[in-house]
C-alpha cells in the first residue's frame, strides 16, 4: 500500500509542474476513491505548488533585469519604462502577483516585470499558493 501511495505522491507532485489544476483535482479524486490518505495527497500538491512558485521565483530573479535588455526581447515587446513600471509596483504589487495567480501564464512575467524579487526574501514568495487562486483557474 505505502508503495502504491508514494507513485501516487510522486506523480501529483510532479504533474503541478506541467498542470496545476489537474494535479489538485486528480489528488482530490484519489482521496475519494480511497487511493490515496488525504494528508499525502495534500501534502504532496503543497510540495509541488510551492517549489514550483519558488522555481517561478528563482527564475525571475536570476534573469531579471538583464532579460530586458537582451536585443530579442526588446524587439518582441519594444523599450520598456523600467521606472514607471517600478513606481506602479510598488503601489500595486502583492495584489498584482496574487491576481497573476488567476491568469494562465502571467506569473512570470509578472516576476520578472517586478523589481522586488531581488528585494524579497524568497519565504515572501512561497506561501502564495495558498493565497490565491491556482494559475490556470
């Protein structure tokens, strides 16, 4: 039984990766099909929700700033107002990470467009699965 339970861990976790949703509503199925305790199910979409916030995080920390100056990128989306950009931030900014929750692939973006994440401490971060909505709601 605990075999079958952790492959059943193991793939929820890994499916929050690709599809959230699927994952969460596929870990809520196995628990009411008695496949699966509840405390695994949800322990391991938590685990998978939020490394994947982190790995969003790191990612928009490590390229950051610099993404916006590659010549690629300035010719997909044009200059960027970095300072404007900033100034609305930080007005608006933990709502804006929250919302982007909601909006199927807008979290990055809205990572990287933020400059805070150099300032954040990546605990800031983690705990937004459980704040929002998923992503692909």
């Amino acid at each position: 039984m605990i075999h079958s339970t952790l492959a059943h861990a193991l793939l929820i976790f890994g499916l929050t990766f690709v599809l959230e949703d699927v994952a969460v509503l596929g870990a809520a199925l196995l628990v009411a099909n008695s496949m699966v305790p509840l405390s695994w199910a949800a322990g391991s979409s938590f685990a998978g929700l939020w490394f994947g916030d982190l790995g969003l995080y790191f990612l928009a920390l490590r390229l950051g700033r610099p993404v916006l100056q590659k010549p690629w990128f300035r010719r997909l989306l044009g200059k960027v107002d970095l300072g404007r950009s900033e100034a609305w931030f930080q007005h608006h900014g933990a709502a804006t990470i929250l919302l982007s929750r909601a909006i199927p692939g807008t979290r990055l973006p809205t990572y990287l467009a933020d400059r805070k994440p150099r300032k954040w401490p990546p605990a800031r971060c983690s705990p937004l699965p459980w704040l929002g909505p998923s992503e692909n709601s």
